[in-house]
C-alpha cells in the first residue's frame, strides 16, 4: 500500500517537517521514494525552490554576507522529498487535495493526500496605518532585503543630484516602523550600509534614521536591563528613536505621528504587522478552532480540530503554549521544534498510534545591533555587547541547513573585520521589449530597437 504526505511550505516549519518525515521513513524502511511507490511518500510544495535562511535577512541589507549564501536548494537539502514550485490555491480537505497553481504558466492541477501538514508562513498586515499598504516596503522575503538595500543606496544617488533641499533631506531619512527584533536588526543593517555608503558622497549630509517604536523602549520582550541597554546602543549608532509612538498615516513623501509629528521621508520600512495565510482563512473550520484575532489554534499535536488528518503549525497558525495560554512567538526556534514534533505526530496517526502534545520551553534569544554589539538571554543569562554579537552569529552560523553554506557565511563574515562593504546597487532591468515592462521603469528608458509599441504594460507577479 502506498500513501504520500504533503507538506505545504518550505519555510523552518515546513523544511524540518518534511526532513523529519524522511529520516523517520528511511529509518522504519517504508520510504517510497516517489507517489506511486510501495511505502509512504513525501511531497513539499513551495512557491519558490529553495530554502530561506531568514535570521539573517538584515546581513543582506548592509552587504556583510552574500545574497545566495543565505539560500540552499530545496531539492539538495530534501533528496528523498518530491518538490512541486507553485502557489497554494485552495486545500479541499473533504477530498483530500491541494490545488496548486504553476508560476510560469499559470495552469493548475491538484495533488492528493493522505496527510496534510501546512506550514504556509503568515502574511504582511499594512491594514493598520492608511496609507501603509501604498507606500511602506516590507522586510519578509530575500526579495525584500535585496530591494531594500537597492533602494537605499539609489536614495543616495537621488539626493546628491536633488537640488531642493527639503527633498533632498527626505531621500535621506529612512524610517523603520517596529522596535522589536526585526525592526532593530533592519536598522543596525541599515545604518552600517549608510555610514560606509555615505562616505564616496562627499557633499551629502548625514543620513538620517528613524524607528518608530509604540513601547518604552526597544526589545521589550528581553527585560528592563537588555531592553534599556538595546534603545542605548541603537541612540549611540546615530539612529533616531521615537519611542511610545505610533504611526497614524503614510504618504509618498511623509509619515505623520500619533502626537502630530511630521516626518519627511521616501523610505518607510514596516515591520509589523502579521496576518493569516489567505489559504488558512478559507478552510471551513468549527469556531473553537480559530481564535479572537481569525488565526487557525490547532490542538497541542498540531492538528487541525475537525479536518481529517490536517496538521498545521509555524507562522501560519497560532500555537498554544500550555504553560501560559498565550501563543508561541513566531520565530525559527520554535518552528524547528515544531515540524520534527509535528512530523512524529503524522506518522504515529497514520501507524494508529496515539500523537503526542508539543512542549518547549524557550532556550533564550539572540539580536544583533550591528558590527560587534548585540543583546540577548541564553538559557536566563542576560548577555550584551561583543559577547552578545558573537553568540548570535555562532549560533546562526551552527544552525545554517548545510555546511556548504556555513563555510561559505564564516567567510563572508571574516572578510568583513577586514574589507569595507560594497556599496552597490544591482539594477535589474532587463533588455525590453517594450516600454514600462519592469516595475520601477521610468518612461524615456532606452528599449530595444523594433520594441513593440502597440502592446498594452502588463506585469506579472
């Protein structure tokens, strides 16, 4: 008999899910190396066909590593998991299949189950301030980072030819919504690439960041002393704190505050703001399993209250820690614990045994501030400074998916004590065959010669 496990996403949760399964299967010899085969098979299906290493999202902003040196391929990290690039559409659970849609073409086909385990990732929520949605960038995907990086230092050209120099002070102020740890990642990155950047620009003026933070201080999640410590260090670096604020509006060429502030900018970085996978949002579950805030709550084994063998767990579902009845944070710590966990439990259900709840006590957390600082607690030891920074970089450098990409990280990072930056930016447009065919082209760009002018713009996305 045979039977296949989807895995929905390739994220933390979804990867080790899926790596698990495998290990399980190759170590009980049922493991069906395709659909079809006699034994159990497993499918991961992922919009993109790699795996992102997400912590270290903000190194790609300053340059301190390599952009594909915090991705690895899917397929040479699972090697006994069939993978399908695609987008999710639709989960019928009655009929037990998943519709996915092709990036390319477009076409769609359905993959059927025995077991389900979503682990589809939350989405970005811009719900909340007007104007947001428009006009702030958001730091998620490795798209993101990169375009960030690219946009700040062509905000840096713009201004050294801006004449007008209120505008020119606006191309220079880059605002950062959030002060918990990806927020103040963003902007230590975002300062260490400025301040070297900065200094081919003779005639500019300083660059100037703010985050915009709705508590007291920074990293309130770590304590009074570690938060304290955190909103110094960021003071020290140069970055402007408004704190106990929040952002009421955000238009092309401004922020306003909640105490009426005004803040001239063209660069609004959010990251706040979460909301559930569409996909999640569709599936017809009973009332006790979604929560006041419309997040799927599975049940300590992360299955899905009434759907037949649906396993959920990660950013996608909010996860119920026992022992405070509040959710899990949604970071990589817990999501690595959570897929192998999950993964036993779909195979113990699938054998007809009973699963097992999930429990797990935090082990600490790590946040860098920028080149040699950092803040963090490491199993109720509080640590800052150099030995904050060189604890969160060992431990991420230990807990990257292959030593391939380890060694390559070590390296970028060792040349980094040594060598400035580069401070680049990577265009990339392509040769067009019409006008306006990439996002960001502005009209007067040279197109090829016998370009098409009577064919209408159309971006795919």
């Amino acid at each position: 008999m045979s039977e296949r496990i989807v895995v929905l996403g390739g994220g933390f949760a979804g990867m080790s899910a899926a790596r698990e399964l495998t290990k399980q299967l190759r170590r009980e010899g049922r493991l069906a190396r395709k659909p079809g085969d006699e034994g159990v098979s497993v499918t991961l299906i992922n919009r993109d066909n790699y795996f992102v290493f997400q912590p270290l999202l903000a190194d790609i902003i300053s340059g301190a590593i390599e952009t594909t040196h915090v991705v690895v391929p899917l397929r040479r990290m699972l090697r006994d998991v069939e993978v399908e690039v695609g987008y999710v559409e639709r989960i019928d659970p009655g009929n037990k299949r998943v519709s996915i849609r092709r990036r390319q073409s477009g076409l769609t086909f359905d993959v059927e189950y025995d077991a389900l385990v979503v682990a589809l990732g939350s989405i970005t929520d811009f719900r909340a301030v007007p104007g947001m949605a428009e006009h702030a960038l958001g730091v998620r995907t490795l798209g993101d980072a990169f375009f960030l990086r690219n946009r700040a230092l062509a905000m840096l050209e713009e201004a050294a030819g801006e004449t007008d120099p209120d505008r020119c002070a606006a191309l220079l102020t880059f605002v950062v919504v959030g002060g918990g740890s990806t927020g103040v990642e963003v902007a230590a990155e975002l300062e260490d690439l400025l301040r070297t950047a900065h200094k081919t620009f003779s005639t500019l003026a300083e660059p100037r960041i703010v985050l915009v933070h709705s508590r007291r201080h920074v990293l309130p999640e770590f304590g009074d002393r570690l938060a304290r410590y955190a909103t110094r260090k960021l003071g020290q670096l140069g970055i402007e704190l408004k704190l106990e604020r929040r952002l009421t509006r955000v238009e092309p060429d401004r922020v306003e505050l909640d105490d009426g502030t005004v803040i001239r900018t063209e660069t609004v970085i959010s990251t706040v703001g979460n909301a559930p996978n569409p996909v999640l949002a569709d599936l017809s579950v009973s009332k006790d399993a979604v929560d006041e805030r419309g997040w799927v709550t599975p049940d300590d084994t992360f299955a899905v209250p009434g759907l037949d063998r649906v396993w959920a767990l990660g950013d996608c579902v909010s996860v119920i820690d026992p022992g405070t009845g509040r959710p899990w944070p949604a970071t990589a710590q817990h999501a690595v614990r959570e897929g192998p966990h999950a993964a036993r439990n779909v195979l113990a259900v699938l054998a007809g045994r009973a699963p097992t709840p999930f429990d797990y006590s935090q082990q600490g957390m790590l946040v860098s501030l920028g080149r040699f600082r950092g803040v963090g607690e490491v199993r109720g030891i509080k640590v800052s400074g150099f030995a904050a920074w060189f604890l969160w970089r060992s431990y991420y450098l230990l807990q990257l998916p292959s030593l391939e990409r380890r060694i390559r990280v070590a390296i970028d990072w060792a040349l980094e004590l040594f060598l400035a930056h580069d401070v680049i930016e990577i265009n990339m447009r392509r040769t067009r065959t019409r006008p306006g065919e990439e996002v960001g082209e502005m009209e007067g760009e040279p197109v090829s010669v016998g370009a098409r002018s009577d064919v209408s713009d159309e971006i795919v996305v």
